[in-house]
C-alpha cells in the first residue's frame, strides 16, 4: 500500500515539475546538495545507488538550469564539490510545498486523532527505513 501512494506522490512531483523541468532523481539529488554542500558526483551516485555517469547527467542539467554549482576540489582538481544556488533553494522549496500540499491533501480524509496516531506511526517506519539505508540494507 505504502508503495502505491510513493507511486502516486512521484505521478503528482512529475506533472507539478514540469515547469521547474527536473525528475525525481535531480530534484533528490539537488535535496542532497543542499544537505551536504561541498558533495562530489560520487557520494550522489553512492546516496542514490545509481550509475556514475548517470549522476553526471543529471549534476550538469542541475548546473545548467543554474541550480548547482561548483568548485574544483583543492587537492583533487578533478574533483567537482556541487553547491545549491539561490535559484536551486527556490525551486526546493517550491518542490517541498508540493510535497506538502499533496501529502495533507492525503491526510484530510483522517480525524485530528486518526492523523496524530498515524504521524506516530510513520514516524517509527521512517526511523527504521532510516536504520536499514544507513546499514547498507543489508
């Protein structure tokens, strides 16, 4: 069931994005530069799981589009270290309050009692999820 509405909640972060035109995985990995300032394309592609060069696509649209930037790396010139821009900070929380509006548009058809319960809950499921990335899911 969870998995249904993951599903649902990316159909909606699609047809909301197409102004902004990034993915899910650009708009994760910007989310992700903006938490770690500094981050090469590497600890992306390890983050996300995904092929190197695929994050070096998505990272160069990011720079484009002028959400990310960069700075060689001091010691290792060939290194990129990817900041957030002002206009990438925008469109995060521009796509936070999408995830917002769509998540409490779920959420209205719960009691104030069903929702405190449920937040609990999740909470805990999230916590774990958490535990089992951060243990390489092994």
């Amino acid at each position: 069931m969870l998995g249904k509405i993951v599903r649902n909640m990316d159909l909606y972060h699609n047809k909301k994005s197409k102004q902004n035109l990034i993915n899910k995985n650009q708009f994760e990995s910007l989310r992700y530069i903006s938490k770690h300032p500094g981050i090469t394309s590497i600890e992306i592609s390890n983050y996300l799981n995904v092929d190197k060069a695929l994050v070096t696509r998505m990272v160069q649209k990011l720079i484009d589009l002028k959400y990310v930037s960069f700075n060689n790396d001091e010691i290792d010139k060939r290194k990129k270290r990817l900041y957030i821009t002002e206009n990438g900070q925008e469109i995060k929380l521009e796509e936070f309050n999408h995830e917002e509006t769509f998540f409490n548009e779920c959420m209205s058809v719960l009691s104030k009692e069903e929702k405190d319960n449920f937040m609990i809950l999740l909470e805990k499921v999230y916590l774990k999820s958490k535990d089992l990335r951060k243990k390489g899911f092994e």
